[in-house]
C-alpha cells in the first residue's frame, strides 16, 4: 500500500511546508527535482521524477532541512558528524510517522 507524500513536518520543534511542483528550475543550478529553504520553513518538490526517485528526493530535502536547522560543527571528523546527526534524525522521524509511512511505502501517483 502507497501513501502520498506528507506536505508538512517538523524539525526540531521548526514546521516546514511542503509543496508539489510540475518543474522547480534554479538561476545557479537549472532544473531540480527539489529545492529546501529553511529560513522560510520550505521544501518544493518536483512532480516529474519517477516513484523510487521522489521519495529519495523527498528524504534528501528531509536532510537538508535537518542539518539547516540544526547547529552542527562545520569542522569535525566523520564519526562526530554522525554521532551528533543521528540524534536529530532520530528525532525528526519519531515526531513525523507519517513520513517515515511515505519514505518506507512509496509514493501514491
């Protein structure tokens, strides 16, 4: 069974929107199959990839929000980096079930 995907979540406590698109483009990067800002609590997403790709790009602007809301070192080793993101994205999808539901069960179209 598939499920859409969610248009909001929250990162530590920050909600962010998420909103769906036919094409995203960029001045610096061209097309992209999604686009996080944080500062304004928004993720756009691309309507035009395949299943598989848009869940995958729906967990890569998950992360980008993660690590743009939270204060990590900039300068650390690979094992500090993890030790201090794996919490944050425990926590993340401890308080998102229902997008842990759409990362593991696949995109409705």
């Amino acid at each position: 069974m598939r499920t859409r995907a969610p248009q909001q979540f929250t990162v530590l406590g920050q909600p962010f929107r998420v909103r769906f698109h036919t094409r995203i483009k960029h001045k610096k990067h061209g097309e992209l199959n999604g686009l996080t800002r944080c500062d304004e609590g928004k993720v756009d997403l691309s309507t035009h990839p395949a299943d598989a790709k848009r869940v995958e790009t729906y967990l890569h602007e998950l992360i980008h929000c993660i690590l743009g809301t939270a204060n990590l070192p900039k300068d650390c080793t690979e094992e500090q980096f993890v030790s201090s993101f794996a919490p944050l994205m425990l926590h993340t999808l401890r308080a998102n079930p229902d997008v842990v539901s759409y990362l593991m069960l696949g995109d409705e179209t």
